[in-house]
C-alpha cells in the first residue's frame, strides 16, 4: 500500500491581538531552526501553528488494508538529538458500511486483530455515540490506537513512521493502547500510556534508548486510572508520578500524586487536586504533559499541565498547577483561566467536538511549545509564553 501523499499546508489560525514586552533577548531553541523574539511572544493568547494541524489521519499509513486511520492525535513529545519525535496515537477503524456496524479487537491468544461485526439497527445495538458500539450491554470501541512516530527537524513540519512503533500485545491492551507520555530518566526513554480492555482502563509502561526497538513492562497502575505523568527527576530520593483514579460514587475524576523506588510499584498516594465549581474545570480534571521544573524570581515549582472539562457545554481546554518542589503532592497556585481553550476550526469539531488534550510539551527559557490532540483527531502545536502562564496563576 502506497503512503498517503503528504497534504498541502494551510494557515487556519486567527491572528490574535498582542501587544509587545520589554525587549529581553533573542533566543534560539535546540529544538527549532529559528531564533524567537521573546519581545513580541503574545502574552494573551497561545500562538497557534500557521501549519495546524501538523499532523492528519491523511499523512498515516494505515497498519493493514481492511482498516482506515480516523484519529492521529494526543502525541508524546521529546527532543531526541536534532530531532523532535512525536509518538502519535494512531486510531484506525474498519470501514463502515450502511448495513452494519464493526468493532477492532486484539485477540492475546492467536495474536491476532479480530473484526466483530452486528447488523447496524438490530435489537440490542447502540450506535448513538460514535466512540462505541453497546450490544446487549456490553462496550465495544469502533476504533483501535496504537503508536506511530513521527520525526521532524524543525518541530513542525513531521513525517510519520509508515509501521507501527507500539501496539496492543497483550490481554489488558485488547482494546488498544492510548495517549502516551514520555519521560527521559538516566538516558532511557520511559513511556507510559493507556491500557484499554474490556477488563477496564489501565496504564502500561514501556521503555527505549533509541525510539526504534522497544521494552514492554506491564501494568503499573490497575483500572480504573489513567493520565499518568512520571516526572523527570527523583524527588526526597523515590519517583513520582500523577495519575488520575476514575473513581464512582461517591469520588470524583481528580489528580492524584503517588511514588515508587522502581517505577513499577507505586505507593504513598495523595490526593492533588479535582475539578472546581463555577470554574472552566467545574466536571473533571487529568493530567497532561509530564511536568517540569520552574524557577525564577517569583516562582519555584514543578508546572504541570493538566486538562480540565467544562461540564456544558461539554469542552476540554488546559490549565497549570504549580505544585511544591520537595513535594508536588502540594498545589501552590493554580490557572484561573484555561491557558490554551478550543478556539480553531480543527480544534471545535471533529471526531469529538470542542477538544484540546495535550500528553507532551518541549520547554526552553519563555517558551513552551505544546503539542496537543485536537477533536480527538489531528494533531496541533501552539506557543505559549511561560510569563504568561505563571501570571494566570492563583495561590491554591
């Protein structure tokens, strides 16, 4: 099967009012071909890629014949050498038909990619949300995701893998693997992702030196959890990570931080943060991108972040928490306004409308470049300018 041609560019980004700061210094990124002047970074509003989306279901090969890519979107992102590598979510879906309607499924015992189909309209058959099919009760997802890397030089212009880096191997991951981050610790490339099964929602962990082979490490947190972030360093000598328990009632979808000496068993959680009334977050909240250090003259933390749910209309935007240093279980301060909202095109309708959810940044003095999912289909980068965000900060 032949690579889908590479689709022509087209500016779909408004051009937001800015007003220019104090002169500092130009500043060129190791993962940019250009300098940026941090004079004129607009302190109001993220600045969208011209490009966006930088990535589409059009630029991916599908994995096999019968299938079709409807999603590539929510991607990991690392500076690897001179290259900014994406790990992409890749969502493919049996072709539909008027008659009827199909569902992917990984079968761990022949492994094998299994179709199941049911007459479309059939007593027991709910199709009313596109995500997934019910049958007599039982969920079943339209689509599958597995992981596809995408390389550039310039952290905009990406070509993508034509195979698969990553993709459901085992029992947990039967209904596909999903919304990866990774984390560089002593020279390895940690990733962990979203274990999708009809035993629930998992997270997964895996492991590369060189994004090329890889290491399958199991289950580190059971269902249901998922939106985990592992941070970059060891904090008071363990490893520490954020997750996001999917809890019932009574509970709420709310950050929670844990830690753990081998990044496998995790312990001593603490609750972080859930969603805030009368705010943009007033539904739930998860993580994001994995966490970095900040440290200037007015604030001293780890930035996270997260994304937060508007309950009505139903919308996913992104907001900050800076949390303690010595132990991020502590929220200092925390976004009063989403830092990046659904505004584009792209970004308000698609496979699920009204949708920014990012799973990875690049970071680099003001600038904070994040990659994000766009209506659960394409892929976006926007700029945003760290002043910016540390001054939308409230004190927690």
């Amino acid at each position: 099967m032949e690579v889908a041609p590479k689709r022509s560019r087209r500016a779909e980004a408004s051009a937001p009012s800015r007003r220019r700061l104090p002169v500092r210094r130009m500043l060129k990124h190791p993962f940019l071909e250009y300098a940026i002047d941090l004079s004129v970074i607009n302190r109001t509003t993220p600045r969208r890629a011209p490009e966006n989306p930088i990535v589409t279901p059009a630029m991916v090969r599908p994995s096999r014949p019968d299938l079709e890519v409807v999603g590539a979107f929510n991607p990991a992102a690392i500076q690897y050498g001179k290259e900014t590598i994406l790990l992409l979510r890749v969502a493919e879906a049996p072709f539909a038909t008027a008659a009827e309607v199909a569902a992917p499924i990984y079968n761990a015992e022949s492994g094998a990619l299994e179709i199941r189909k049911w007459v479309r309209g059939s007593a027991g058959v709910d199709t009313s949300d596109p995500r997934v099919t019910v049958v007599d009760g039982r969920t079943w997802l339209t689509s599958i995701s597995h992981f596809r890397i995408a390389r550039s030089t310039d952290g905009i212009n990406f070509e993508v893998d034509p195979t698969p880096a990553l993709s459901a191997t085992t029992e947990y991951e039967s209904f596909g693997i999903e919304d990866p981050r990774i984390t560089v610790l002593d020279a390895t490339y940690w990733i962990n992702y979203t274990a999708v099964s009809p035993r629930g929602i998992s997270t997964a962990l895996a492991s590369t030196r060189d994004f090329r082979t890889f290491d399958r490490h199991g289950i580190i947190f059971p269902p249901p959890n998922r939106d985990v972030t592992i941070f970059p360093e060891k904090i008071g000598g363990r490893y520490v990570a954020l997750h996001r328990p999917m809890a019932g009632e009574p509970g709420e979808h709310a950050i929670w931080s844990a830690t753990s000496t081998d990044l496998m068993s995790w312990g001593d959680h603490r609750y972080v943060a859930g969603a805030r009334a009368e705010h943009w977050d007033d539904s739930k909240i998860g993580g994001g991108a994995v966490p970095f250090r900040v440290k200037t003259e007015t604030h001293d933390g780890w930035l996270a972040i997260y994304h937060g749910v508007t309950a009505s209309p139903v919308t996913y935007s992104l907001g900050a928490l800076l949390l303690d240093p010595n132990d991020p279980s502590k929220v200092i301060a925390r976004s009063r306004e989403p830092v990046l909202r659904p505004e584009a095109d792209y970004e308000k309708s698609g496979f699920f409308d009204g949708v920014v959810f990012t799973c990875g940044l690049l970071s680099e003095g003001d600038l904070v470049r994040v990659y994000y999912g766009a209506a659960d289909g394409v892929t976006a980068v926007a700029d945003l300018s760290l002043d910016e965000i540390l001054a939308g900060l409230s004190p927690a």
